[in-house]
C-alpha cells in the first residue's frame, strides 16, 4: 500500500427536500439499474487538465446552459415504492454549490502530481449521496508537470455511458483554432456493397455473411452462458476476488503519441482499437511475466526467461456503443426531442479474449487482436448481452442480468475530440476518463485528444500494487511495435 498525500475526502452534501415533487419521472432503464448493483455500483470520473488556471465562478455561470439544461444532471434517483421500490427519475432543484467543490490548496505541495493522483483516488472511497443529482465537479487550482489546472467531474454511470458523456462534454467546448466552431469526433465509415455489380456471386456472398454472423453470435451467446455459470479467467495476479467492486480504486494514465497509433493502424490495414488491444495484450504478457518470475525466483525462473504458464484464460469485458454516429451539437440543441443524442447506458458489452504470451515477432499481437476484432464485428453479441440484461432484469432481478465478475478486466475505448479545443474559455491540455465500481481489478480506458492518446488505468491496490509499471509497459508495448513496423519496412519512418 503506498503512502496517501492527502486524507480520504469525504463528501458530505445537505439533504435535498423532495417531497414537493409530485411530478411521475420515467424509470431507469435496466442497464442503468445494473450500475446500482452492490457488486458493481460504477461512478464515471473524468479529469480533465486544462493549460490554464480555472475560474470557478465562469464555470459555474456556463453549466447552468449547459449540463444543468439536461433532466439527468437535475433529477433525483428515488425509489418508488409503489411499483416494488423501482427507481425512478424525479426532478428537483440544483443548488450548484453542492455539486461544485472549490479546493484550497497549499502551493507549497511536495508534489503536485502525485497531490491529484490521491485526489483522484480518494474520491473512489466515497459515494455520492442519493438524495441530491448523482454528478459533483472539483476544481483544483495546481500546476503540475503537465497542466495549470485540474477539474475532476464524477458521474454516476446510471446517468450516461462514456460516449454520451463525451459528446455532452464536446457541445460545452469549442475549437481552438476557431473559437465559434464545434471540434470533431473521428468517423469510422462502413462500406456500402456495390448494388450496381449484383448477381448471383453477390448475393451468394450475402448470404454466406450473413450466415456467419449468425453463427459467431450463437457460439458467443453460449459462450456467455457458459461463462455466467462457471468459465472463469485463470487466477492470475491481475485477477481480482469476488466483491473487488468495492474496493478503493488507483488511478494513473500516461500519455502516447496517437501518430504512433495511427502509423501500426495503417502498416497493418487495422483499427485503432486493434492496435490498443494488441498493445494491451503485449502489456499485460510482459507484466505478468514479470510477476511469474518473481515468483520463481530463486528456483528456475527469472525476468528474463518465458515465465508464464501455459493456457492463461483472460478475458475483457469490452463496451461497445449502440448508437449511430452522435455528432456534435450545442448543449441547448441536445434538448430538444428531435435529436438523435440521448444520455443513458446504450452500450452492450463482448467477451474479448487477450494472447497473453511472450511473442518474438511483435506484430503477432496485432494480427491476433486484428482477427478476433474482425470475428466479433461479425457478431450481434453486443446487442444481445444489451437486450439479455434487460429480459433477466424484467423476469429474473439482477443476478442473472449483473456484469459478469469470471473476466479479469474491463477495457473500452472512446474517441475524442480530433483537434485542440476549449471548455468554458479554459483550454483542455487532455481528457482522462474512467470508472470504479467495477467487478474487475484492472479496467483500461483508452481516449484520444488531438495528437494523443491517453491510457488510464483503474486498479485495486491490492492486485496490482504498481500501475505505473503497467502504463511502462504499456508505452514500450507500442514502442516496440512501432519499431517493427519501421524496421520492416510496412510504412516510411516518419521524418
């Protein structure tokens, strides 16, 4: 356990008066419902670094148009005790001073990074309180060795998943290049079939596809069951036991270059989320091998040799949006009924299982991770797991419908805004979403902001006491690859 900076904070709030509503909210969606479960009670934390010191009256003057303009931002959770104790939406009144937390700090802090680290972490000992909107924002005025200013805003998942959230959080920016404009978010276009070429080889193709679409979500749908009932990951040191969504979370993040990404993305005619994941799985091999060899050390293994057993099973619970492309909109436009952007859980999630494996040709990771994100695009099995929680919630609760605890991590990956952009008139130096709660160890977001890419993890400090030496391996994972790809010639070294 290291040695904490600050002391736990803890958040107390002044009871909200609710019993003046009489207003009939909608209920919360099964998904959201799955995010109060005891085992996974998840809060999304965003921090969110800017190149300039915050004003917190502005900030506060500009959330009154912008997240407060949203029903989920000023709405109570309550439960209704006329339908069984369901929760249910009731809106109520925001006192912003509640929700907005000023810190004082002594500029004098040994060190500033490590000041927020624990800020960050210790939020993850505490809990917002039901009786107020389930969101708080922290403005933290220190400088650190790469930003002026921190915010830390925390949001209960049953509010949004992180796509919605970010494009929430994109309609309160704009371009810093063009101060009126909007910033983008990057476009994965699907190909549409030439319908001018059509006969019988086409149409045969058509059926084939469709064929294994099917079939790959029948075998994953079983898979699932099977998981839900007794398939679980090889207890490795990054597994964590039953009841880790409890614990207190360690939050670091280190940045990478997402012109790195972008040169492996396009040498091997992938994605950017392949390259994550193949990064991931070299990360976590070297990580583990480290461990394995510790472990035997002083009877037939050290650092240096191949440490891992045989046949790890591990697995990511990965997120997958259900949405059509969001776009960008005003925070005001996003209100309106006609628009396709809604806040809210509509995410379904895979099973993805990781290589974990010491590989001498680098690249392997990424034609495994290449091949296993073709086949599981291939499938419906998101949007099953989606629709499967909300039919075991209605007809069975929630232990069926809960997030599986038999993988070891969760991994999502979100994209971001393409170009530099500002909040408020403050300019964002990086985005650095993720979560806890969660009913796994290790969870690895991933997020990308102009030129970066931003890895953060949460972990339990119990497994894995050293996430800086996993973000080290993170970062030499893609090095590697990188190097590969130059060394053989796949694309021109960048000048």
């Amino acid at each position: 356990m290291r040695k904490q900076a600050t002391d736990p904070i803890q958040i107390t709030k002044d009871v909200e008066n609710i019993t003046g509503s009489t207003e009939e909210e909608q209920p919360l969606s099964p998904m959201a419902r799955m995010f109060h479960e005891s085992d996974s009670n998840v809060y999304i934390i965003v921090i969110i670094c800017f190149k300039t010191q915050i004003n917190p009256e502005v900030i506060k003057a500009n959330l009154v148009h912008t997240l407060l303009t949203h029903p989920r931002f000023y709405s109570l959770q309550v439960a209704d005790e006329k339908n069984g104790g369901a929760i249910k939406w009731v809106r109520t009144k925001v006192d912003l001073d509640n929700h907005v937390k000023v810190r004082t700090l002594n500029h004098n802090v040994d060190s500033p990074d490590m000041y927020v680290e624990d800020y960050v972490s210790n939020l993850s000992k505490t809990k917002i309180s039901m009786s107020m909107p389930m969101w708080d924002l922290h403005l933290l005025n220190i400088k650190t060795s790469d930003a002026e200013s921190v915010a830390v805003l925390r949001v209960h998942h049953s509010i949004g998943d992180g796509t919605s959230l970010m494009s929430l959080f994109m309609s309160c920016t704009r371009k810093v290049s063009d101060p009126e404009a909007l910033p983008t978010l990057p476009i994965t276009k699907k190909e549409k079939p030439d319908s001018s070429s059509g006969g019988f080889f086409q149409n045969f193709n058509k059926v084939f596809l469709l064929l294994v679409m099917y079939w790959n979500t029948l075998v994953d749908v079983v898979m699932f069951f099977v998981t839900i009932f007794f398939l679980e990951d090889t207890k490795t040191p990054l597994k964590g036991p039953v009841g880790v969504g409890s614990t207190p979370r360690w939050i670091v993040h280190r940045t990478v270059s997402l012109d790195d990404v972008k040169l492996v993305k396009n040498a091997m005619k992938a994605t950017i989320n392949d390259v994550m994941v193949a990064v991931t799985q070299a990360a976590l091999s070297r990580y583990l091998n480290r461990k394995y060899g510790k472990n035997k050390k002083g009877r037939r293994g050290t650092e240096g040799n191949n440490n891992l057993p045989k046949n790890i099973r591990l697995r990511a619970t990965c997120f997958v949006n259900l949405r059509p492309y969001l776009g960008n909109q005003d925070a005001s436009d996003m209100m309106e009924s006609s628009s396709k952007v809604k806040l809210g859980n509509m995410i379904g999630y895979v099973l993805f299982p990781f290589t974990i494996a010491l590989r001498e040709d680098p690249l392997e990771y990424v034609r495994s991770a290449k091949a296993t994100g073709k086949r599981k695009k291939a499938s419906l099995e998101a949007k099953c797991t989606y629709f499967m929680a909300k039919f075991f919630l209605k007809f069975f609760g929630t232990k069926l419908a809960s997030f599986p605890t038999q993988t070891t991590l969760w991994f999502s990956n979100v994209p971001g805004p393409q170009e530099e952009v500002t909040c408020f008139g403050h300019q964002v130096a990086y985005i650095a979403p993720t979560c806890y709660g969660q009913p796994n160890a290790l969870m690895i977001h991933v997020v990308s902001y102009a030129n970066k890419m931003k890895i953060i993890l949460s972990v339990d400090e119990e497994r894995v006491p050293d996430p800086h030496q996993l973000c080290d391996d993170l970062e030499e994972s893609l090095k590697l690859i990188k190097d590969v790809v130059i060394e053989k010639g796949l694309v021109k070294c960048p000048v």
